[in-house]
C-alpha cells in the first residue's frame, strides 16, 4: 500500500522557526556537554592523581547510557516529549549547577561527580531519543534528511571547538565548564519552552493502555520485522565497529612508534574536519542522487579507503583516507534516519530511535578493546584487515538487502503530502503492522539473503548522536 503523510509546506529549514529553535538551542546544549565530557576525567586527576578513578567515571557513565536506551524508548513514546525533555534539561541544570557550587566550595569529590555523570548520561539518552523523534513533526516530511544532515554538522562543528574550549576554561577554573554546561541547559529549557508546534502526534487510549512491557516488545517487533529498519541495523552495526575500531587503531599504532601527541590530536582534528564537510555535502548528495544508489556506492568507495590506510598506519598521514571514510557519514546518516522517520509511526517513533541507536552503538563499544589486542598482537596489518572486513559486511548487506533495493524516493504530492512509495511492513498506513514474511535479524555481524539489513552509519565518527 502507498503511504500518504501529512506535512508542513516546503519552506526552507532556515525559516522553520520551531526546527531552528531546537537546532539553535542544541547547538549550545551540545557545546556545553562538550566541555563537561572533557572537564570529568581532568577534574578528578586533580582530586585524586588517579587515572584508574578517571576512567572509571566515564566507563559508568556509558554503561548507564547503553542500559537506559531501550527503556526510555518507551518513554518517548508513552509521555509527552515536550514535557519529558524540559524535565531532562531541568535535571541536569541542577545537576551541573550543584557539582559547580560543591567544586567552588571545596565540597566536590569523585562520588558527586560520578552521580552527576551517570544523571547526565541517563537524562541525555531519553532527552536524544525524544528530540530525534520530535523531528518529524516540526519538519516536512520530506525534509526530515536535510534537517538530520544539519544536526550531523552541528554535531561535528561541536566536536570540533568544544574540547579546545573546554581546556582553555578549565584552565581559568576548575568549575567554570560545569557552570558553562548548567547555562547551556537553561538555553535548551527556553528554546524548547519557545517551540509552538507540537512534538508527536496524539495519542489515542489503545496507545497507553498497554503495559512497558508490551510496548518495548512491539517496538523491537516492528524494528526487526520491516526490511528497510532490519537493513538499516545490518549496517549500521559493523560499520560504526569498523570506523571507531580503525580510528582507535590508529592512534594506538601512532603512540606505540612514538609520535607527539600534537600530532595525534591533529589526526583527530582531520577526522572531525572530514565528518563537518560530510554534513555540509550531504544535503546537496542527496538531491543529486536515489539513496539506494548513495548508499551502495559510499560503502563500496568505503573499502578502499579503509585499505589505503594500511601502508600508512605508522604515521599521521593515516588521517587522510580514514577522514575520507568518515566524511561519507554523515549522507548515510542523513538518508537513513530520514527515510526511518518517515516510515515509521509516530507512536513507535520514539522506540524504533532506540532500537535502531542500541544496535548501531552496541557493537562499537568493543571495537576500541578489540583494536587494542590487534594493535598489541598483529601490528597495523591486523587492524587495518580486521576492521576492513567489518566495513565489508555492511558494503554486502548494502548491495544486496531487500530493505535497501525496495526503497522508494520521498515525493511532495499536489496537496502537500509526503508519499514515501514503499510497500510491506515499512509503508503501512500509520496505526497497521504486519509481520514480512521472511524476517529475522541474522547473525552478529552476518546477513541475510535480499531480507539482510542495510543501514546506518553510526555517529561520532560513523553516526553522530547530539550531546
């Protein structure tokens, strides 16, 4: 069946008040979490010389973030998100605002700072998953790419100033990028306080009679039931483990042969610069072609790319074909949330976000481990194959998944709606389901004949996700 979706007119995103307010507000929301992120483990080196405790703060922090995502998928979906992000931005004012009063006073230790770290990272998974959800219905609907393109560039432009930033005001006190982020979340609480149109569409009684329960399973029904989200996870999995596993690699590779660590920070800075003129590209990519042919052709160029590393791997020219890779992030990016958030019902938005985040995000947390024991074990051969490989699989299940070949493009018909031009269990009208006949995630890095999965480049580096 063809799907008709109601949606603003075509005006431009610069004069889409509302999306600009989210975006603007994000933007210094973002900034701030950057200089924070930065200030914890520096911070607590000061408080106690103790790298162990350092790391310890951030690992917990990430472990809470990962735990909470499918849960609060739920969430998004079962409360108003409007309301549940003012919350979450009000939590973490208070938050910032007490660790910067008990920092000034003396007060501040390892177990504030790490309640207050594991709060934030809690409060920014809901409050992500919500603003991601909210998207669509700020948008046109078939503008829903070019907005996820300009979050990627915010989410880069971010990376980019935010840690230099973050130093140098750390350097004027140890508080001050506590205090920075508490301001910053006070600018999110305003902006989103200053939004009119609403953020989901409302829901019915047969949408919260339901127990958490029921709903985090029918989320994950719908996910791995429709080829096009089956896809999307099928690649998006192994390609942010290969990116962030090469990228880690790498700079291990250059420690070990000595080099200074200005230079390893401009690899960085080379990466990041690469992922800001993806962003700034992407929408223009998408105009000029079909996302299926994007797509299939980002991650066939993508294996090459990763290859050219290999004789490189000693020295900082590495950043060169690795900024390549992960400039090709951000058009993946955008076409694939765009297309997610326009065939999925805004009812299961908020977990299908989440479901989708969780598999794209939970296999790159072991590619920095499995780096390190390549690294150690077989040299820059053994990372620069290994995660080539990784990079592989999401190229095959692009070519020839189901899910991807079937996509239809996003077409504003005479009366303003959005016809996405799809059929199965992705293009349903909003409110049915139905199971595809041949469905199944596959195995851990594997895929599936014409139903595997094609899908999303991760975020920082691969698939951005807002701070």
């Amino acid at each position: 069946m063809r799907r008709l979706l109601r949606a603003p007119g075509p005006d431009s995103l610069w004069r889409n008040r509302d999306f600009n307010l989210l975006w603007g507000s994000q933007a210094l929301s973002g900034l701030g979490s950057s200089m924070s992120s930065l200030a914890y483990p520096l911070v607590i080196l000061v408080l106690t010389h103790n790298a162990v405790l350092a790391g310890a703060v951030g690992t917990a922090a990430m472990i809470a973030k990962t735990a909470v995502r499918l849960p609060v998928g739920v969430l998004v979906d079962r409360v108003n998100r409007r309301r549940m992000m003012l919350g979450c931005d009000a939590i973490r004012l208070v938050a910032f605002a007490g660790l910067t009063v008990s920092l000034l006073l003396g007060y501040g230790n390892v177990l504030v700072i790490l309640v207050v770290a594991v709060l934030e990272s809690v409060c920014a998974a809901a409050f992500d998953t919500g603003a991601m959800s909210a998207v669509r219905n700020l948008v046109p609907l078939d503008q829903v790419p070019t907005a996820v393109a300009r979050d990627e560039a915010r989410t880069y432009a971010v990376g980019l100033v935010g840690p230099p930033i973050g130093g140098a005001v750390f350097g004027l006190g140890r508080a001050l990028p506590f205090l920075a982020d508490a301001i910053s979340y006070l600018v999110s609480l305003v902006g989103l306080l200053l939004i009119r149109r609403p953020m989901q569409e409302k829901a019915t009684p047969a949408d919260t009679d339901t127990s958490p329960l029921h709903d985090l399973l029918e989320g994950l029904r719908y996910t791995v039931t429709t080829p096009f989200l089956r896809a999307a996870m099928l690649i998006a999995a192994p390609l942010n483990f290969a990116i962030n596993g090469m990228l880690f690699g790498i700079i291990i590779l250059l420690q070990r042969n000595g080099t200074p660590p200005v230079l390893i920070g401009t690899v960085e800075t080379i990466v990041g610069i690469g992922g800001l003129i993806g962003a700034i590209a992407a929408s223009s990519l998408m105009r000029r072609f079909r996302f299926p042919v994007l797509l299939r052709g980002i991650t066939l160029i993508g294996v090459p790319l990763m290859l050219a590393a290999l004789p490189l791997a000693s020295s900082p020219l590495a950043a060169a074909p690795i900024a390549l890779v992960i400039l090709l992030g951000p058009p993946l990016n955008a076409g694939l949330f765009g297309h997610l958030a326009v065939i999925t019902p805004d009812r299961l938005l908020g977990r299908v976000n989440s479901a989708f985040m969780t598999a794209a995000m939970g296999l790159a947390a072991l590619a920095p481990v499995l780096a390190g024991i390549l690294a150690e074990h077989f040299g820059a051969a053994g990372v620069v194959l290994a995660f080539t490989a990784a990079f592989a699989v999401s190229t095959v299940v692009a070519l020839t998944a189901k899910g991807i070949r079937e996509m239809g493009p996003l077409t504003t018909n005479e009366t303003g709606d959005t016809e996405t031009g799809e059929t199965g269990p992705g293009a349903t009208e909003i409110g049915e389901s139905r199971e595809s006949e041949e469905s199944g995630l596959g195995g851990a890095g594997g895929t599936e004949t014409d139903e595997s999965g094609a899908g999303g480049a991760g975020h920082r580096p691969g698939t951005g996700e807002a701070g």
